[in-house]
C-alpha cells in the first residue's frame, strides 16, 4: 500500500506510487495513447494522478498557503490569472504584470512535478492550483486551518464543450479524434479527465457549506455576470482585500479587465509561447478557447443538452446547488 510513503526517500515513494498505479483500473477514455486511471472514485492521467497521490501523502503546507481548485476547462485559466493579480498588484501594476509576458500556467504552475520539486510554489507567491477533487488533496491541507481553498466551477456542458475541443488540439498529430458524440457518451458515464464532473464539483460544494470559512465555491458563469462583485469577495476571502482607496481609484476593474479573456488571450505570449518548450501540443493559446457562458449550443444536440442537464439535476438534486439548466445563459 502506498500509507507509508510519507516515511520514504522521494526515489523510493515515487517507486512505491508507480508501482500501486500499475495496479489499478484503466479505461482508454477519449483516447488511446494516454489512456485513464481510476483513483478514488476518479479517472485521471497517470500524470496528473502520480503528483495527486505523492502531494496526499507528502506536501507540507504554509500558513496562509490558497490552493486554486478546479476541473479542467472550467476556468482555471481565469482563477490563476484573477488570483495571481490580486496577491502580486503591491509589487506590480497593471502595466508590468508578468501576466503580460508569461502565461497564467507558468505565472501559477499546477502541482504536476510535485515528486521532483516539493515545494511547487512560486518565490513570494502562496497560490498553489491543482485539478485533484476535493477528498484527495494533501491529507495536511484538509486537516489545516491555515489553507484556504477556492473552487471555480462551471455549467458541465461548456465545460465538455471546452474540454473535448483542447483535447482535439492537444492530440498528437499522427492520432485521430474521439468524435464528440463518443466523447459526450463517456462524459455522461463519469468517464474523462477528472470524472465524474458532478462528483468533483459537489464534493467542493459539500465542503463549501461545512467549512465556509476554509473552502470558497465560485460558479464560472457568476463571476462572468458580475466580475467585480466576486473579484472582490475572493480577494476578501484569501486575505487581501482591496482597500476603500483601491476601490475607488479603479484598481478592481483594471485588474479584471488585465485578466479578461479579450485581453490575455490577444497577448503575443498566448498566441506563441508554449507550456512546455519541448511539447508542441502545450501551445499556450490552446488554454484560450472561447470562454463564453453557453457556447455548448453551438455544438450539441438538444438531446444531448437534455441529457445532460437530467443527469447533474439528478446528481445535484436535494444538494442545495444548481445550474441554470437549458437557456444558454449558464
């Protein structure tokens, strides 16, 4: 078993993790040449699942650590660029961001790699994203009073809209694409990338209503509505608010509009620059897509909608949490 890892050098835990990840269920999901693991009730890449697991046993948090928690294509792009601003906007305005210059992945890099670096954090910068869902963050995190947690989520048919379309740009060139009717079946059965969605998001959600002063749930589609209202609740929430002279000299809305996707997405280092200089899938402008609230009409199927929407209802359903279901405006 793999309980003991934190008691082990880093080339014997990554040994003993790889090692239990040979053993578990495997499911091609929207491809075959980088197939899924299931890990407690998720499917995820072994990538991504060998950092989750090592950082459950091993990470070791600071007071004042804010782990930025999403799906995938469901506005974590927007969370890092919003978060990073607000913690940096004392060392750099508007007009020197290193958002201007670097991408949202490498100013706030995810916790992939955690089993060679374990300290993910960038210098000065207490941000630390990841995908895991909420019951397999590090042990030390969900035991910690000092951590805070932000979760963006978002209507779960943009999200697979978003998600299915950076899947196609991200394939290797040589391999063919899921159709999206094979890719929609999967995503109703729990199985793509960090599936089932429903049960990612409600776990968030659940831990939301029980420790709301330790877990912030945010909707994709409200803080498109009204962006300065909830750009100013989560700064507030992860302890840098702005200042009554902040707000009125404008300092909320430079900073949405230096992270809007209008902005970022026109900026020559995501149109160019790359995740990885030696991936040529991990272009950044791939994590520029559309970001519009109800682009799923565009490409799917009034049944598929339904389908969909009758499922999270479904799986929401007694919860307290909803999405606006159906009208285009969620």
């Amino acid at each position: 078993m793999i309980a003991d890892i934190e008691e082990l050098s880093s080339a014997e835990a990554i040994e003993r993790v790889v090692e239990f990840m040979s053993t578990l269920p495997t499911e091609n999901g929207w491809n075959s040449f980088q197939p899924l693991r299931l890990y407690e009730g998720f499917w995820t890449f072994p990538h991504f699942l060998e950092s989750i697991i090592l950082a459950q046993h091993r990470f070791k948090p600071k007071p004042g650590d804010i782990f930025l928690c999403s799906a995938p294509k469901s506005g974590t792009t927007w969370l890092k660029a919003l978060s990073f601003a607000i913690v940096t906007r004392n060392l750099y305005d508007t007009s020197n961001s290193p958002l201007l210059t670097k991408g949202p992945h490498h100013c706030v890099p995810n916790m992939v790699g955690f089993e060679y670096k374990p300290d993910v954090r960038q210098p000065g910068i207490p941000l630390i994203p990841t995908h895991a869902p909420y019951h397999c963050l590090p042990k030390s995190v969900l035991g910690s009073d000092d951590v805070k947690v932000v979760y963006i989520c978002r209507d779960p048919k943009d999200a697979f809209v978003s998600m299915f379309h950076f899947a196609a740009n991200r394939r290797p060139k040589e391999n063919e694409h899921i159709a999206i009717e094979e890719a929609f079946e999967l995503f109703c059965l729990g199985r793509s990338v960090f599936g089932p969605a429903w049960d990612h998001i409600l776990g968030y959600w659940k831990a939301s209503q029980e420790r709301p002063e330790k877990v912030m749930f945010l909707k994709y589609e409200e803080l498109m509505n009204d962006s300065e209202l909830y750009v100013k609740k989560l700064a507030e929430f992860i302890g840098y608010p702005f200042s009554f002279e902040e707000e009125q000299g404008g300092v909320v809305k430079k900073l949405i509009d230096l992270c809007s996707f209008e902005n970022l997405s026109n900026l020559d280092v995501n149109k160019t620059g790359k995740r990885h200089e030696d991936d040529d899938e991990a272009t950044n402008k791939t994590f520029f897509i559309k970001g519009k609230v109800g682009d799923w009409q565009n490409h799917l199927t009034p049944e598929m909608a339904n389908r969909l929407d009758n499922i999270v209802e479904q799986k929401l359903s007694g919860t307290g949490l909803s999405f606006e279901l159906n009208n285009g405006s969620s």
